[in-house]
C-alpha cells in the first residue's frame, strides 16, 4: 500500500474550504493507503501571531482532524517532530532564492515588507521537508498548494541528483471538485481561514443559524434565464462556487432552476456535513486527554519513521 502525507497550518478556525479540499479527500485515503497527517504549527510562526491563540488553534485543529473522521491516520503536531526543523535546513541549503522569490503565497503575504519574517520566505523548503522525510507517493491537498508541492518534486530530484537517491519524487493529488472553494462574498477570492471575520467564510465549527445566513447572502449575478443554475467559472463564478460546495457535501443540483433553490440546497447539504464533525468536536473536545494521547503516539510514530530518511539525507549531504 502507498503512503500519503498532508497538513493544515493553524493560522485560524478551520473553514468549508480546508474540508471539502482537504480533510474529507485525505479521509477517504484511509481506506487504501498508509497516512500521515498533521498540524503544522511552525507554518504558523511565518506571519506575526500570538503564543496563546496558536496553542488554541493547536488544539482546536488537532481535535477538528480527528472529528472530521481522521482517526485511522497517524496524527502529529510538526513541532514535536524535530527532524522537520532539521531536514528544512538541508532543503534551505538545496533551494535557491530565485525560486523561493516565485513563490506567489511569499509575493502575496510578504507584499516586499521588510519586516516580512524570514521564515515566509524558506516557508517551502519546511514544508518539502515535511513531505519528503515521509517518502510519501502522494499529498492530498487543495488546489492552492500546487506551487508549494512542484517545488517539493524539484527539491527532491536536485537532492537526489547530487547526493544519491534518498527521496521519493510526490505526486499532488488534488480533489475533483472544491479543489478551490471560494469565499462567498467574493467569489474571486479564495475562502481563507485566516481572513478576518468575513461574511463570506464558513467556518466547520458555525452554527446551522451562520451557514444559512452566509449562504444566502453569498454572491451569485443577475441571470435570471431558464438555466441559470448552471457552472460556468469565468462569467458566474459565485453560482459556480455554491454548485461545487452543494456536489462535495453530497447534494444533488439536478432539477435546481432559481438561486432561491440553489442556496435552500447548498444550506441543507452544508448543515447536514457540519452536524456529525461538530458533534464528534464536542464529545472529543470534553476529552482532552484522549486528544493528547492520539497526537503523543503519532509524534512517537513519526520520529521512528522519519529518522531512518534524515539520517540518510544528512550522510549524502556530506554531514558526519
Ligand atoms: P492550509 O493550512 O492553508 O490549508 C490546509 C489544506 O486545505 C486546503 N485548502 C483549500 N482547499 C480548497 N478550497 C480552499 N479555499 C482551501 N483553503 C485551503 C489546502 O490546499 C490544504 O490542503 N502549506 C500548507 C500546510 C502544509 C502542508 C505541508 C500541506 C504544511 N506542510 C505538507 C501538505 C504537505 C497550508 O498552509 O495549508
């Protein structure tokens, strides 16, 4: 069987868009593949942050992992793995800055500052490293991390050319539809956790009374025509956005012909996909301890595995 990795960076509450790109696709590997899959809380350090909201956001996204039914995965927090620190030094010294300067998630966040944190910058040498100590054939993510995961290919084959064969080369599996949910509100952008309190962001922990209120605000346009509900990502990309949020929770569009019907649909399926995780939150958010021993073990797990392929990755590179 194969191995998958992939993590979620806790720089805010987990939104519609982190669930139906990532965590229900990283899911349904469970059932055919050998997983990894984590929190990466030193992604989190590369904008300003506050120490006490990151723990609280540790937390929660670990124990939303679990509710959104990861529980036959191992699960880790990055920090308490400490060869991902030490493989990125490697991969830093691997990657070069024009490369790194392309990187559009660095243009974006850094927009030139030169108070930008340094680690923006290496961000994806850190996560290269999070995926290649763990030889995995694939990493299931949303359609945002493409760039981040041809680098790691990149980084890969370069470290191999030049020092032996150490890692595997990943291929980036990206979701048939909600590859890239957009935000409501503005359906150009894409739906992001850390986005300030949008009206346009759903997040998995809202409640029924919240989704239906940003569904039926969201932006949609004026067609008014017979087949108005219909997808079309350049000239109606609001409805093209509530069409694959409906089809990725389980709904059905056939026969929907007013907007009015779309979002009634698009609420209904969305609610329905909250529900049990948010139930499952609750139960595994009064139980703590349970929640810190799923993530202790797979920290254990994660450091055997992982040590094998620094070590190998430090001998090649010529350290004794
Ligand atoms: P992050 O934390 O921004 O997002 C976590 C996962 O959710 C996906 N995603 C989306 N999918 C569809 N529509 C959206 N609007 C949307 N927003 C986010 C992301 O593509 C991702 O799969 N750099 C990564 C975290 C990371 C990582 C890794 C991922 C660190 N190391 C190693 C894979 C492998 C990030 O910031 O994702």
């Amino acid at each position: 069987s194969h191995t998958v990795l992939s993590l979620i960076k806790p720089s805010g509450s987990l939104t519609l868009g982190n669930l139906l790109g990532a965590l229900l696709p990283m899911g349904r590997q469970q059932d055919s593949a050998r997983c990894f899959y984590g929190v990466a809380d030193l992604h989190a350090l590369t904008v300003p942050h506050d120490p006490g909201r990151l723990r609280a956001l540790t937390t929660e996204t670990a124990t939303l992992l679990l509710a959104a039914g990861l529980d036959r995965s191992t699960l880790f927090v990055q920090s308490h793995v400490p060869a991902h620190s030490e493989l990125a030094y490697l991969l830093e010294s691997t990657a070069h800055v024009g490369e790194l300067n392309r990187m559009i998630q660095f243009k974006e966040k850094g927009h030139g500052r030169p108070a930008t944190r340094a680690s923006l910058f290496t961000y994806p040498t850190l996560m290269a490293a999070d995926i290649l100590l763990y030889r995995p054939e694939q990493v299931p993510v949303g359609d945002d991390q493409r760039q981040h995961v041809e680098l790691t290919r990149d980084l890969a084959l370069r470290f191999n050319n030049a020092y032996g064969a150490v890692f595997a080369v990943p291929e980036i599996v990206t979701p048939p539809v909600a590859a890239r949910v957009m935000d409501l509100a503005d359906p150009t952008a894409k739906m992001g956790k850390s986005s300030a309190e949008g009206p346009g962001v759903i997040r998995l922990l809202d409640r029924p009374d919240v989704v239906r209120r940003a569904v039926a605000r969201a932006v949609t346009d004026s067609d008014t025509g017979p087949d108005a509900v219909r997808p079309d990502r350049e000239a109606k990309p609001g409805v093209t956005n509530l069409l694959e949020v409906l089809v990725a929770c389980g709904g059905d569009p056939a026969g929907l012909t007013t907007y009015g019907a779309l979002k009634a649909a698009v609420t209904d399926a969305v609610v329905a996909t909250l529900e049990p995780l948010q139930k499952r939150y609750r139960d595994l958010a009064a139980d703590p301890a349970h929640v810190h021993d799923v993530y202790a073990d797979g920290a254990a797990t994660a450091r055997q595995v992982t040590a094998p392929v620094l070590a190998a990755a430090r001998a090649a590179i010529g350290l004794t």
